[in-house]
C-alpha cells in the first residue's frame, strides 16, 4: 500500500514537471499561434490569442501584433474596430504602416482608415498645443512643432481645412518664439535706467492676452441666415471660428475652432473670409492679430457673433 501511494506521489511530480516546459512552449508560441490561424482564415480565433498576450510584450512583437489585430478585424468586415484600432496605434506612432505580409486589399482599406485617424489626430494634437499655449507651458513651441511635422504628411497635408489649420499653428508656433524675445527684451529693458519702448515685434501675431494691443473692430461681418427646419428649429448650436487679421484688417485664415452645424460650416467659413476689420494696434502701429469670434444660432435667427 505504502508503495503504490508513493508510486501515485511520483507521478503526480512528474507530470507537474512535465507541464513547465509546455506552458512556457505555449506562451513563447502565442504570436506564431496567432499568426497560423489567420492563415488559416480563423480570424475570431486569432483575435482571441492576440487579446491574451501579456502586455509585458517587446516593442518589436507589439507592432506586428497591433497589425495582425487589424488584419482580422478588416477580414471580418469590422470597420468601426479596425478604426478605432488603427487610431491607437497612430496616436503611439504617427508613422506607423503596415508591413508587406498585407494583401492589397486590406491596405488599400487601411490606407482609408489612417487617412482618416490622421485627420482627427491632427486635430487633437492641435487643440491640445493650443490649451498649452493657454498654460504658458514652456514647451508649447515642440508641440506646433510635432503637429506642423504631422501636417506634412502626404495622406494629412491635402485635407480639407488643413491647409488654414497649418496658418494658424505656424502663427502660434511664431508667437511662442516672439513671445520668448519680448519676454527676454522685457527683463533687459527694466533692469536699464531708461528703457527704449518696446516696438511691434516683425511677423508677431497678438492675441486677447496682450493687454497692450487694441483688438481689432469688425468693419462688415455679415453672418450667413440659419433658416432650420424640423426638429433642427427648436435647438440651440453654439461654435467658434479662429480669424487670423492681418495688419490691414482683412481675414488672412479662418479656422473652425469649434464646429457649429455640419449644413453650416462651410457656409460660414466662406463668409468669415470676406469679412473686414479695423486692424489690431499696437502703440499706435497696426499687427497681426488671432481672435476668437463665437457664433450662436437659434431658433429665432441668428445673433450677432460674440468675440473673444
């Protein structure tokens, strides 16, 4: 009895033992595993291996497997998930492609959906630079960088409404660095005995925030009529346009900051370019000047813009 018992002792031991190496051999072959199955057109079947990878996973195993993720979701017919999955991984890296192993067709779709993360990438990255550039933050300047950098990018650069966009970052990004200069002459002009006043820097674009330029005033800013229909005439739609003025008074760019209405946009956009100004000043000499102007749209017509 004795022996029969240790004999049930040992096997259990090496049947314990004998688990290690094959576990260990099943974890080492997960992306393998993964990959066989979609060659086998088990596409459910290798999402849920590649959904059970240890997110300990080298970087270099990471991009095939984000790539692999998307080739099954596109196999599937699962747009709204290969979407969000490729925007995952263009926020990571922005350069991100797919490798050869892709069929034409599956790249030709990833090519659809990345132009489109791109777009709305871009745009994050803007208005994350912009509040930012709100903060003070010292390396707001990197930012406009990195979203001028994005911008140039073949799929990215020919959107609709980028080439404005690209206006209005190249501003900022030029006025982080005179605002730097003025700051620097600033500190040398106070510790002088008689310091020289400080002229309108060439090229600088003011904002709300420089107490001591004169905002411009609006001349003719003629808004488009709103003239909803249906349950669209009993809503409130609130949106914000960026104006780049020029020192003239004329508007150089116009940016939609904040969408109003899809059917209205573009309709204002076009009139937002026609409209004139009595230019910024600044001790008396006309600059460049980036203003907010917020719309409101109503049931009842349309307001006057609001500006900021």
């Amino acid at each position: 009895m004795r022996l029969r018992r240790a004999s049930i002792v040992a096997v259990v031991i090496v049947t314990a033992l004998s688990i290690v190496p094959c576990a260990a051999f099943a974890t080492d072959e997960t992306l393998a595993q993964a990959k066989e199955l979609y060659a086998a057109a088990a596409y459910d079947e290798a999402l849920a291996v590649l959904d059970r990878l240890d997110a300990g996973t080298p970087p270099s195993e990471s991009r095939t497997i984000a790539e692999y993720r998307v080739f099954c979701l596109l196999a599937l017919d699962r747009r709204k998930d290969a979407h969000a999955q490729i925007e995952n991984i263009l926020r990571a890296d922005p350069s991100f492609t797919l490798s050869d192993q892709a069929s034409p067709r599956i790249r030709n779709i990833f090519g659809e959906l990345r132009n489109e993360a791109l777009r709305t990438i871009v745009r994050e990255r803007y208005e994350a630079a912009k509040a930012a550039f709100d903060r003070k933050d010292p390396d707001v300047r990197q930012q406009f960088d990195a979203v001028l950098e994005l911008m140039d990018q073949p799929d990215v650069k020919t959107a609709p409404g980028i080439e404005d966009l690209r206006i209005v970052a190249s501003a900022f990004r030029d006025l982080t660095e005179a605002i730097a200069t003025t700051e620097a002459k600033a500190a040398a002009a106070a510790a002088a005995i008689t310091p020289p006043p400080l002229a309108p820097l060439p090229d600088t674009i003011y904002t709300a925030s420089d107490a001591d330029v004169v905002s411009p005033i609006p001349r003719t800013q003629q808004i488009p009529p709103w003239t909803p229909t249906g349950v669209e005439a009993t809503r409130d739609y609130h949106g914000s346009l960026g104006l780049l003025i020029d020192e003239t008074g004329a508007v150089a760019s116009v940016t939609l900051l904040e969408g109003i209405h899809v059917a209205y946009n573009q309709r204002l956009m076009r009139a937002a370019r026609g409209w004139t100004f009595t230019p910024a000043r600044r001790q008396g000499v006309p600059v460049r000047y980036m203003k907010v102007v917020e719309v409101h749209l109503t049931p009842r017509g349309t307001p006057p813009p609001g500006e900021r």
